[in-house]
C-alpha cells in the first residue's frame, strides 16, 4: 500500500526556467538519461518541474543537486531544488515583468502608428519632416524594443547558449535586425522604416506568453496545499499517564500518542481506547462523520470532532496515507508531462524552418542577383516577420481567451491552459458522489412517515439543537421547512461522544442518538440504506430519522446527457455501498463503485487511461485530489476543498451540474476553431512566404500582412461567443 511512499527519498524536485515548448522537455530528459546515476527524469512542462530518480548508490544529496544544476546550466537553462524554491513570489516576477513589457510594447505600438500613419498618407511630406518621423520613431521604439524584448532575447540566448533553436530565437532575430535595417535606413534618410513593426509583433507575442504565464501559475501549488493538512507534533502518552509533545518525525510504531477533541490525528494508528467522530473527508470524501471507537483504524489529516482518543501508532512519518495521497499527486503531476499542447506540435519543426527559408531568401538575392547585400537582407527579413508565429501563438491563447470568458459569464472557473484542448478529446466521465452529484448535506428522508409527527420532530430538533453533527443540523432544518418552534430545555444537554445527546425536557428524559445509545435493538427496523437518528422519550415507542445526501437537482439529466452521447459514465464513491447502489440506480449509472480509498480511485483510473479511455473527473473532497490530477481533465465545484480546486483544471460555481456539460460543449468548439485558426495560420504562410521571398513584400508590408493573420485568428476565435450551450430541464 506505501511502496510508493517508501521510495520518494529516491526522488528529487527542481523548477526549471525558460521551458515553452516540448523541444525543452527533450533537450533537458535526453541529457539527463546520459548520466548512468540517474534512473529517470521527467518534466512537467505546465508546472515546470523537474523530477530526479536516482539509483540507490547515489547517497549524497547536495552533490546529486549540484550536479543537475550543472548540466542543465550547460545545454542553456536555469534551474534550482524544489523546497528552496519560492515559487509564488517567482511566478509574481516573471508575471509582472511580462505585464511591464507587454505595456511597454503596446504603448509604443500605439504611439509609433500615429507617426507610421502621418508619413504613410503624407505624399506632399518633405525629407527633412519624413527624417524627423523617423528619429522620433527610433527614439520611441529602440529603447521599447531593448525592454520589451528581453523574454525572448534571454530565452533566445539561452538556447544558443546550449547549441539549439527555439521559437523565440526568429522573434528575437526579427526584432534585432528590423531595429538595425531601420536604424540603418534613418541614417542615410531613406523613404522606408519598419519600427511600427517591431513593437506591433512585440505586443502580440507578449500577450500570448503573458496569458500562458498566468493560466500555468494555478497548477504550481496543489502539493504545497496538501502539506498543510500534516500536523508537525502529537501528543506522546507515557505509562505513568502524562503526555510530551514530540515532533511527529520522532514517533515510531508501538508507541501511544493521545488527541483531544478538536485536533488533527498527526499519523496512523489504531485507537487503543476512547469513543470519537472522526472527520474522515480526506480519506472518504464523505461529510458525515465516522464514529470510531477501540480497534479502529484512523488516518493522518483526519479531524478527532469529540472525544479523547488514545492511538497505538502503526506507520512512521512519511509512510501515512496522507503522505501517499502527495506521492499519488506528484506521480499524477509528472504523467501529464507527457501532453503535447497543439500549438508546440508546430512549433517543432517551426523554428528551424523559419531560419531556413529566410538564409535561403538572403542567398538566394544574394548569390542570384545583382540588388546587393541590403536589399537581400532586407527580403530575408520580411521572410523572418511575415514568418513570425504570431498567427500561430494566438491560435491558442485567443480560443483560451474568448473560452474562459464565456464559460466564467456560465459560472465556469477555467483553470488550466490546456485543459480545454483536453476536455474536448474526453469519452469517460467519472463522479464522485457526495458533493459532486449530491450537495454534501444531508435531508430528512422519511419525513413523510407517521412516526415523524411534527411533535417528534419538534423535540428531536430541541434535543438536537446545542451539536454541530451534521445530522443534527438537517433536524434543524427539516424542523424550519415545517415553521415548527423548537422547545425550549429546562435542563443542560449533555453530549456522549460518539453516541448522542441527552436531555430533560419538561421533565422528560430524551435521548437522541445512535441505536445503543438509544436502547434500541440491533434487529428493530435494520437500516442499512441510510444514516440514521434514533428519538427516545422515556415511556414512548422510538422514532427513527432517516438522513440521505441532497442530489443535486440536475444530476439525472446531465449524466443521461453524456450516456446519450455514447460515453462511459462511472461513479467512484468513499460512501458505503447500499448508499451508492441507490444513487446509481436513480441517476441510470449502470458502472459503479463504493468504498473507494484515494489509490483505488487512481487504480482504476490508470487502468482505464492504459486501455486508451480519455477521462473527465469530477469531484470535489480532498481524498479526490490524487485522482482529480490524474485524470486527463478534472472539474470540480467552488464548494470542495482548497487542495481539490488546486488540483482541477476547472472549477463550477453553480449547484447546477449543467456547467460541466456547457464546458464541455466549449470545449469542443473550442478545439474545432483552433484547429481552424491553425488552418488560416497554414494557408497565410503559404501563400505570404512566397511573396516574401520573392521580394515583393517589403518587412513593412509583411508587418501588416502579419497583423492581419492576427485579426483573422482572433476573429474566427470571436465566433466562440455565440454558440448556444445545454440548459437543463431542471434550469
């Protein structure tokens, strides 16, 4: 069960700078398979992460540290240890820094197309005001340039720094030698400069990367957030009865520790004595807690609600299922490493291209013709920015853009850059129920028995008032649903931990409680279906309160949606299993599973991704969160744990489950306009590289014809605006 858990002291984490395309993921993986100490290496491209497993016979960690650094410093990258990273305050600077350039770069365009515009339309204009325009374009768009272009200059220096290409390397040399050509064309007072150029591909290009900055930051902080739910000290119990707190680190299996009420259980163990409710959601998922009594077995991260609990410690620190459940994390993290997003699909073979057609147009002049060395260049440079992927990088962040916007209007967080493109390939949709397809919060559900009269609900609900059980709390409310008062106690409720309250109520002794606490025999009126409230006035027959979760209103009809189109619809629960075979059966799930513990989840979603399924995974606990991370897609509602929300690449505000059919009806006509922005991207070049080539499109010509693929791209991504999505019958 901790085999996993057991080998993570193999493993090392770095965050690596300067990853934007999967050509990275190739340079930094085939150079560290060359080292012969180093079993495995991989990266994760959204969170840029780093995962090092040695062989054992690696035993010094500053060295092995070092030595990765080293390497990945010698083909062009910055890289550094995961726990000394500050990774929030690294993500604000480098988000910050493109917010500045971005800013700069579209000040300057702005300011410098007023000029382009008074010397383009100015036909009467003389050379020494046309000269004017020019020195105050160069003296706008220089100094923007040398700002707004260090993104891609460092990135640019890197890869050349480790003998490869990227495609930052033909923006930054576009950039370069149009700032040079126009200074040089200032200088001898030409007619033609290309600055509005310059800054109009800058902005572009900032925008995409600045939006692709943001969108990755959400995906960073999932581990970190599990952390916190690890306690740092427990309470050691000694033979003579007192107790030390010890840092967790030092206990070891066989030794007592004891937990109050209200705290965290610091590690796993089996309780050797008291009675308790235990809060048992980052296991289960499920809201309603577990009473635990001796010879149960309790988790790390697990909430002691109120009782005093003595455990028998069984697992060290490190080998706990909390701590699996962050190796099931991580492990999920680094196999989505293995997605190629489309627009890096291109960018493969693009980079190298783009230099080759605009060497081979310079030669070409050059070698081919008698137009000299400037006007050749000047051709190979129009190649360069007519080639220029602005088309190409908004394909993506354009669609993401008008997407999320549209989605967020339908309630619909989109949290991860890519997570639209995956969503569109899904056939699987897996549930969890309590939370995802119910509310988590339990109702009343043989409120229409004779037995609940409103007099025993009344006093049920006067018993049930002073706790903070769940199921107490849906008394409450069942007993407002009717406009019934609650009565008023002539004496103290007393709570027995683990097994009810009782109370005197106009001089009646009342229980309210589970069935021994309220004397009830085992074999009266066996429930097996649902959680359950026994009522015991002295002298009266007992009344049950049965309790089941809330579903949400629409749950039927958004999985029949996905069952009508042919995919698989499978719901995974922690809840027992009459529970969920209910739920099943009134929702038309025909694959199901209950009792399911964080690895079964991942289980059985590795198994199903081996066989070639594409999984959507809803869910919202913190027990979710491994498989969340390890499905394709994962969405999750505003109401689940903190952890959940890191790990889902969306997340639903509404408590309508036909958000999740509306993001992924976008999602899909999000990828069909990608896949045609790609298209008018394609059929740009091919007919624009051409004419470039040829020399008959100036680098200011190509400038705009650039721009325009832009439009075109971003207008074709507007379309995304008025499709019409699902509404539930329910809405």
């Amino acid at each position: 069960m901790h085999q996993a858990s057991q080998e993570v002291f193999k493993i090392e984490h770095f965050v690596v700078e300067g990853l934007h395309c999967p050509k990275c993921i190739r340079e930094i993986e085939g150079t560290l398979a060359e080292n012969k100490k180093i079993k495995n290496a991989r990266v994760n491209l959204s969170t840029q992460r780093l995962a090092v497993e040695w062989s054992q016979e690696t035993d010094n960690a500053l060295a092995r540290s070092e030595e990765i650094i080293t390497a990945l410093d010698n083909i062009g990258f910055k890289a550094f240890p995961f726990k000394n990273a500050n990774i929030s305050a690294e993500e604000d600077r480098v988000s910050k820094s493109l917010l500045r350039a971005m800013a700069v770069s579209g000040f300057a365009a702005a300011n410098v197309m007023l000029l382009s515009v008074a010397v383009w339309g100015g036909s009467d204009m003389n050379e020494s005001t046309r000269s004017l325009m020019h020195w105050v374009s160069a003296a706008i768009v220089l100094p923007a340039a040398a700002y707004a272009g260090q993104p891609f200059f460092r990135s640019a220096l890197a890869a050349l720094k480790g003998k490869r290409l990227n495609m930052d390397v033909p923006i930054s040399l576009a950039v370069i030698l149009t700032c040079a050509m126009s200074l040089f064309e200032t200088i001898i007072q030409s007619d033609q400069t290309y600055y509005d150029a310059v800054v109009m591909l800058l902005f572009f290009l900032l925008i995409g990367r600045y939006l692709d900055q943001k969108m990755r930051s959400h995906a960073r902080s999932v581990a970190h957030n599990l952390m916190s739910y690890k306690v740092s000290k427990a309470s050691l119990l000694h033979d003579d009865g007192t107790t030390e707190d010890v840092a967790v680190e030092m206990l070891v299996p066989g030794q007592i520790i004891q937990v109050i009420a209200g705290d965290k259980i610091p590690i796993d163990g089996k309780v050797v004595s008291g009675v308790s409710d235990i809060d048992t959601s980052i296991v289960t998922g499920e809201t309603i807690p577990q009473k635990t009594k001796t010879d149960d077995i309790v988790y790390a991260g697990t909430i002691n609600l109120n009782g005093t609990l003595s455990i028998e410690i069984t697992a060290t620190t490190g080998n706990t299922l909390l701590d699996e459940i962050i190796v099931l994390m991580e492990t999920a993290e680094q196999g989505r490493a293995k997605y190629v997003k489309l627009a890096d699909r291109a960018a493969q073979i693009y980079a190298p291209l783009v230099h080759f057609l605009a060497a081979a147009t310079f030669l070409g002049w050059l070698v081919l013709s008698n137009i000299g060395w400037e006007l050749s260049l000047i051709n190979a440079i129009a190649v360069l920015i007519i080639t220029c992927p602005c088309a190409l990088g908004l394909a993506v962040p354009v669609v993401q853009v008008v997407a999320s916007s549209r989605l967020f209007k339908a309630g619909i967080l989109v949290k991860a850059a890519d997570g639209l493109e995956r969503l569109a390939e899904i056939d699987t949709v897996i549930f969890d129920k309590t939370g995802t397809l119910t509310l988590g919060q339990p109702e009343l559900a043989n409120g229409d028995d004779e037995t609940v009269s409103d007099f025993n609900l009344e006093l049920a609900a006067s018993v049930a008032k002073t706790s903070s059980h769940p199921l107490c709390r849906a008394l409450i409310v069942a007993c407002h649903d009717r406009d019934l008062p609650t009565i008023a106690t002539t004496s103290e409720i007393r709570e027995e931990p683990g097994m009810g309250l009782e109370a005197t109520i106009n001089g009646l002794e009342v229980r309210l409680g589970n069935r021994e606490w309220c004397g009830i025999n085992a074999n009266y009126l066996p429930n097996n279906r649902y959680s359950e409230l026994w009522l015991k006035a002295k002298g009266a027959t007992p009344v049950l309160f049965c309790f089941k979760d809330r579903m949400r209103s629409d749950a039927h009809d958004v999985v029949q949606w996905f069952i009508r189109r042919k995919m698989k619809v499978i719901l995974l629960s922690g809840d027992r299993k009459d529970v969920v075979e209910e739920a099943a059966e009134e929702l038309g799930i025909s694959r199901y599973k209950h009792s399911c513990k964080p690895q079964d989840k991942i289980e059985i979603i590795e198994r199903m991704k081996d066989n070639g399924d594409k999984i959507l995974m809803v869910g919202d606990g913190i027990n979710d969160a491994p498989a969340l991370s390890a499905a394709d897609v994962s969405i999750s509602p505003s109401s689940a744990a903190e952890i959940s929300q890191n790990a889902a690449d969306f997340i639903f505000q509404s408590q309508k489950l036909d958000t999740i059919v509306r993001a992924y009806q976008v999602s899909v006509s999000s990828r069909q306009l990608v896949f045609t922005n790609f298209a008018l991207a394609a059929i740009y070049n091919i007919i624009a590289v051409p004419f470039a080539a040829a020399g008959m499109l100036t680098p200011l010509i190509a400038a705009i014809a650039m721009s325009m693929s832009s439009i075109v791209v971003t207008g074709n991504a507007l379309r995304l605006n008025f499709e019409k999505l699902y509404k539930s019958h329910d809405a």
